[in-house]
C-alpha cells in the first residue's frame, strides 16, 4: 500500500483547527480531512502496515477499536485512488 503518485497532502494546523488537503494532480480534484486522516497517509508513506497505523492511531488519538473505521479509511482512499 502506498500514496498515489499523483496525490500531494498537506496538513495545516491553523486552519479550521486542523485540516488535511489532498491533491489529486491529474484528477484535479481536491479533498479534505482531518488529523486521523492524515496520521494515517503519513503512516501508509512511510511503509506502515494497516495494523502499525491501526496501533498508531489508537494510541496517539486514544481511540480504542478503530479497526473498522480505519479499514473503512483505507478503503475510501482506495476508491478515490489517493492510495494503490
């Protein structure tokens, strides 16, 4: 798993109490997130496995049972091709 190569991100912590670009560059297209979306394409960039940004997640958001939700992430990253 890996960021598209098309797909820039940046995450802006003053702005709107934290938000996350994504830019599809041939797509031209743009979305938004938040700090857990982009804990986990930080992590999915540097070579984390689903189950390390799981762990990580849980442990930086004191979130307890993301696996779905992040499973469910990952999927919609997929579909929009943010992630291959």
């Amino acid at each position: 798993m890996c960021i598209g190569d098309n797909i820039i991100f940046r995450y802006e912590e003053n702005f709107k109490n934290g938000t996350l670009f994504i830019f599809d560059i041939s797509q031209y297209r743009t979305y938004e997130g938040g700090k857990i979306e982009y804990c986990v394409l930080k992590n999915i960039r540097n070579g984390a496995s689903l189950d390390e940004i799981i762990h990580t997640v849980e442990n930086e958001f004191q979130i307890e049972d993301s696996r779905t939700g992040i499973e469910a992430l990952v999927e919609d990253f997929r579909n929009k091709s943010i992630v291959v």
